[in-house]
C-alpha cells in the first residue's frame, strides 16, 4: 500500500531499541498531523507542529501521504519495531482519524509497534481495533500505548509541567490497555521548570518507585530547552538550567529497574550537560547503557575524574528553590 502523493513526515528515522533482554531494529516515524489537543504544556514545542485540515478526509491524505512516504523509503522487513509519534496523540481520533490507524495497524501487521498518546484517549475499543488489526501472532504483546506521565507527582505535573491529567488518568489508562491486550511505556521528565537539582532527582527516584512493577517499559527523557516554549522564556532569563548528567547517570545506577535514556541535546547548553569537557563520553555512555543495560557501565561514567563534579555536588547541596510571593 503505496500512496500517490508521497509527503516525508515529519521525521523518520531507524535505530536500534532495547527490547526483551536484547536489541531490536527500529524504525522511528513522527507524523504530521492535525496537532495536539492540549498543546499547553510549558516545555513542548511540538504543539506549533500541526496540518490545518480543512476536513476529516483531507487530514486522512494528508497521513496517508505520509505512510506512503516510509513505505517507499524503507524496507519493512529490516525492522522488528516500530516506534510512532505525533504532535500529540495517535489515539486521538480529532488528531489521527481512526481510518489512517487502521492503515497504519495494516501496514505494520508483525511488528512491534510504540505508539505516544495521552491517556483521555487510550480507551478499551480503540486500543482492541488497533492490536486486531496489528497482531498476526508473531509478538506475545503488538503494540504499547506510551504515555507521557512525566512524574508520579500531580502536584509537580500541574505546576512544574501543566500537563492536565492526573495520576488516577494515567493509571485508568494503563489498565485500559492492559485489558486491550497491549502494554505500556512511561516517558517520565527529568528536571521540568521550577524544581531544583535535587528536588528533580528526588522525583523521578519517587516516580521509579510509583512505576514498579505496573509498566512494561519506562523512559527517562533529561529535559531539553526546545524554542517558542515556557520553558525557553524562564532559561533565557537564566532562571532555569538543564539537569546535569552527574545527575541523570545517578538516577540510572539507582533505578530498581531497566530504564532507558536518550540524553537529546547532551552536551549542549539548551540540553542536559555538565562543563563541556566529560560532556560526551558520558552523553554516549548513556545512549550505550540504553541498549545494553550494563550497570557497570553507568558506575564507571559516575567515577569519571571531573572538576566538574564538585560543582554538581555543592549544588544538590547548596541551591534553593525560588522564594517568591504569592501575591502582589
């Protein structure tokens, strides 16, 4: 199934993914699509990435063109999964019309397919459809919902984030798609606004706790300054800072289970980093430890000699939150 009208989605990419124990090739896909429903998050800057549709069918080509695109680009059969994003929410029927993921489910039947939503859409009869149409037995689970938790905490996701659900959404939807027959990813973020080094780390150890044992697969996102966002206006005001990556390889060397983590923008002032100089060896430990899980390998990173670690130590330390009014 071959449209067309060829359109190159947003980004599409192959990799590899660490998967059962092991290593698999992936195929990464980011449509473009009819934009995210909430799109207030204060550090997204994917929600400016939307088609201004005039109709359900136009947005339909417009996908449609798209999958064309991947399928005359790649040779399916390479890959074992397939990872599927969106501005927003594949599952939102506003965003993807239900006849492209029928598409979508059709064209990656066998695989293993990643697929982001919001858990207000991750409901038992979309979620049933869309394995049906996916699963031809090769895979014992065909597809995970993902699901951008961010933190545990509802009080860090409303103030630090205003990602507008709660934790009581989330878990509804992981039983959703449990009882689906599909399992879910946890994207949490590491370091939104407002909190400090040390607060930041304290969440995501609470959050790893809060997802034991309940997810199939947690990811660890260190945040990133990405423009036009809230987020940018507070950095440029040097009022925020990326988390360290000290920071990021303690999480990983603590966490009770595999977490996988892709420092994007490491190194670089806008993303995680430390001083510049242990910058990249540790930017490409991390994406190493992501596929390989090796423990001893984030202890060695963490045991690297850096003049920059006293600094990071005296800030877990030392750095207070904001002390401002609550009033004018």
């Amino acid at each position: 199934m071959i449209s067309e009208n060829l359109k190159k989605p947003l980004a599409c990419w192959r990799g590899k993914e660490r998967y059962n124990g092991g290593t698999v090739e992936c195929l990464t896909i980011i449509f473009e699509s009819g934009g995210c429903s909430w799109a207030r998050c204060r550090m997204c800057s994917y929600r400016h990435e939307r088609y201004q549709a005039q109709s359900c069918d136009e947005l339909a080509r417009h996908l449609h063109a798209q999958l064309g695109w991947v399928l005359s680009q790649f040779a399916l059969d390479e890959f074992s999964m397939i990872k599927i994003f969106t501005s927003g929410s594949f599952f939102d029927p506003q965003e993807v019309p239900p006849v492209f993921r029928s598409e979508v489910a059709q064209a990656f039947r066998g695989k293993i397919v990643i697929a982001e939503s919001r858990p207000e859409y991750i409901v038992p009869d979309t979620v049933e459809g869309f394995v049906a149409d996916l699963d031809n037995g090769t895979h014992a689970t065909p597809l995970y919902c993902a699901i951008g938790l961010e933190t545990t905490s509802d009080q860090i996701r409303e103030k630090c984030i205003n990602k507008g659900f709660t934790y009581v959404d989330f878990n509804r939807a992981v039983a959703a798609a449990h009882g689906a027959g599909a399992g879910v990813k946890a994207y949490l973020l590491f370091k939104p606004l407002f909190l400090t080094e040390s607060e930041a780390i304290a969440d995501m150890r609470l959050s790893f706790d809060g997802l034991a044992g309940h997810v199939e697969m947690v990811s660890m996102n260190p945040c990133t300054v990405q423009k036009r966002t809230e987020l940018e206006v507070y950095w440029r005001q040097g009022a925020y800072r990326p988390p360290y990556l000290w920071s990021v390889l303690a999480l990983l060397k603590d966490a009770p289970f595999e977490v996988t983590c892709d420092p994007l923008g490491g190194g670089k002032k806008r993303g995680p980093h430390n001083c510049g100089t242990c910058d990249y060896e540790i930017t490409r430990g991390i994406r190493d430890y992501s596929l390989t899980a090796d423990r001893d390998l984030i202890g060695a990173l963490l045991d690297t000699d850096c003049p920059c670690k006293s600094e990071w130590e005296y800030v877990l330390a030392r750095e207070q939150p904001y002390c401002m009014p609550l009033t004018r």
